[in-house]
C-alpha cells in the first residue's frame, strides 16, 4: 500500500529548517575551523618561505557566509526535487497498474460507467487524487450523463492539460532557488571586492593580505554559486522532462485503452 505524502507546504518549511540547522552545524563545528587552520598554516609557510604557494583548500574556498546561504538552497531545493520525485513515480505507477482492468478490445458503454467508476471509487484517497484516477473518473461520468464519446474525451484531455499546468506551476519555487543561488553569489562578490578595496591602503604598504582575502571572497562566492545552479537546472530539467512525459503518457493511454473503447448502442 502507498504512502500518504505529507503535505508539500509543511515538507518544504520543515525541509528548509533543516536544511538550516544541518548547514550552519556543520559550517560551525568543522568547516570554518578547518578552514582557519588551512589559513594559518599557509601564512606561517609563506612567512618561512617566500616562494612558498598556497594551496588551494575546499574549505577556504566554502567558508564563507554567501557559500553557506548556497548550500542551504541547494539541499533544499534537492529535498523539494525528491518530494516530487516521489510523486512523479507514484503516478507513473498507476499509469502502469492498468486501473480498469480492461482486457483488449473490450467495449464500455454508457450503463457500464457506474460499474467502472465504482471500482476507482473504492480505492484509497491518495490514490484516487492522482492523475490517471481523476481523469477516468471526469471521463466515464461525462459519458454516462451525456453519451457523447467526444465530451468524455474533452474531460479527460482537460484533466490532462490542468494536470500540466499544475505541475508547471509548482515548480516556481525551484526557479526562484536556482535564481537565488547566483544572486547571492554575486552578493558575496560585491561583499568581497568592498572588502578589497576597504584594504587597498595597507597594500601601499606591502600587506595585501586583506585585499587577497576580500577578492578570495568575491571569487570563490561566485564559483560555488555558479557550480550549484548548473547543477539545479539540470535536475529539474530532468523532473520537468519526466513531468511532462507523464502527462503525454497518461493521455495516450487514455485514448488507446479507455477512449476507443467508449461505445453507444444505436
């Protein structure tokens, strides 16, 4: 039997807290003093060696708050990418359970409806809210009311087309997180060239450590950012993809198995 899924509101609140509690965890406890430690070997070394190059670290190049803030989008928007994940493979899984029970060739007509329609009404809630369900249910009870095979396909066809409208629709949140995560990239590079430029006088001197870590901001912000939103698009390319196959598939078994098989005696 299948899975209530909790309500997707709640799931992506309660997905984003801790996403928020993990990330900051993590970053506290084991990336910035791995990072400060990185930091401090390379400046005794450089100290001791002039000729000395510093090693580039992963956790220099994430510590800082911009990357932290891009991760924390990024699991959440994977934690969001898995919920309809699941749902897509539930309804793929109708699709492929043969609802009906239909052997070819076999004929509905308009007083067979409420035998069809009582045996998707028997089954569970969550399942009779997914597409395939809601879809012959329009259909059958639009033909037994009106007979007319063409009005049950219009039904069906529309449940369709609201269904991938729907689904277009919820992934706006997922646009505005992969939008999200290059803009405060380009948060921590303005953030990080203020900084450089804040230290420009001490470079007069020779210190330019202030600027390279100000500039190391801005840079390293940016490439994360923009690593984790090829990334993003190209998830939910694949769940669109996927989405929108469902949908198509849904409709062309409707037409080949329940649709043609519509009949009215003359």
């Amino acid at each position: 039997m299948n899975r209530k899924l909790p309500n997707e509101f709640t799931f992506t609140v309660v997905a984003l807290l801790l996403a928020v509690v993990l990330v900051h965890a993590v970053f506290v406890l084991h990336v910035r003093p791995m990072a400060d430690a990185v930091m401090r070997a390379d400046r005794e070394a450089m100290a001791k060696d002039p000729d000395y190059v510093q090693q580039r670290s992963v956790y220099v190049v994430i510590k800082d708050y911009e990357q932290e803030a891009e991760i924390i989008l990024m699991l959440w928007a994977l934690a969001i990418l898995g919920y309809k994940g699941i749902a897509y493979r539930r309804e793929a899984r109708a699709l492929r359970a043969g609802l009906l029970r239909l052997p070819e060739g076999t004929r509905i007509l308009p007083e067979d409806t409420r035998e069809y329609m009582r045996q998707l009404e028997e089954l569970p809630a969550e399942t009779r809210d997914l597409l395939l369900p809601r879809a012959l249910l329009g259909a059958l009870a639009r033909f037994g009311a009106t007979r007319s095979v063409q009005d049950a396909a219009t039904v069906a066809h529309g449940v369709c087309q609201s269904e991938a409208d729907r689904l277009d629709s919820d992934l706006s949140m997922l646009r505005y997180i992969a939008w999200a995560i290059p803009a405060i990239g380009f948060i921590g590079t303005v953030r990080g060239i203020g900084d450089a430029l804040s230290q420009a006088h001490k470079a007069v001197t020779g210190d330019i450590s202030g600027v390279t870590e100000g500039l190391g901001v801005a840079f390293n912000s940016t490439l994360i950012a923009l690593l984790l939103s090829i990334l993003l698009m190209f998830l939910m390319q694949q769940l669109q993809q996927a989405q929108e196959r469902l949908v198509l598939d849904a409709g062309t078994w409707l037409d080949q198995r329940v649709i043609r098989n519509l009949q009215v005696r003359e």
